[in-house]
C-alpha cells in the first residue's frame, strides 16, 4: 500500500535548511518518493502551528522508512538538526 510521509516544520535557520532541503528532495526522489505538498498554503486547525508542511507520497511504508534511514537522507537531515523544530510521521494510505 503507498504512504504518507508528513512533515510539520518550524525552521529556525533558513540557511542551513535550504541545504536540508536541496539534499532531501534527491533522497527522497531515489526512494520512489514525491512530493505533493511542499510549504504551500494551510489552516491550522488543531495542535502545534507550524508554517512549513511537507508531504511526499512513497510506494509504502517500508520504503519511506528506508529512506529515512537511508545514508542520503540522514546527510540532508544533518542540516535539519538545530535549524527546525520538527514532527515526522509516515501513515499508510487506503489506496
């Protein structure tokens, strides 16, 4: 079944995060993964407000974990670390 990979973000170093971004998207992409919400328009309805969200789409679950995990994607993540306040969460989806 495909997956959801969800990202609520609050970035405090845009510098550093750009980066985070230019290397993510790569990784994510090798792993079958697309984005099909990235940073656009929101309403906050409920919990933490966090003004960057991101969703990319992968083939499952297993495969969005083995991104995560993968050594490209904990590269970008290394200049995520200290430059956002962040939750990730993989769901998978009904499809």
């Amino acid at each position: 079944m495909p997956a959801l990979w969800i990202a609520h973000v609050t970035v405090t170093d845009e510098a550093a995060y750009k980066k985070y971004a230019e290397l993510a998207g790569p990784a994510i992409a090798a792993h079958g993964g697309a984005f099909i919400a990235r940073g656009g328009r929101y309403v906050q309805l409920e919990g933490k407000d966090r003004p960057r969200n991101v969703v990319a789409k992968f083939p499952s679950v297993e495969a969005a974990e083995d991104c995560y995990h993968s050594d490209a994607y904990q590269e970008a993540l290394s200049h995520a670390r200290g430059a956002s306040e962040r939750e990730l969460l993989i769901v998978e989806t009904s499809e």
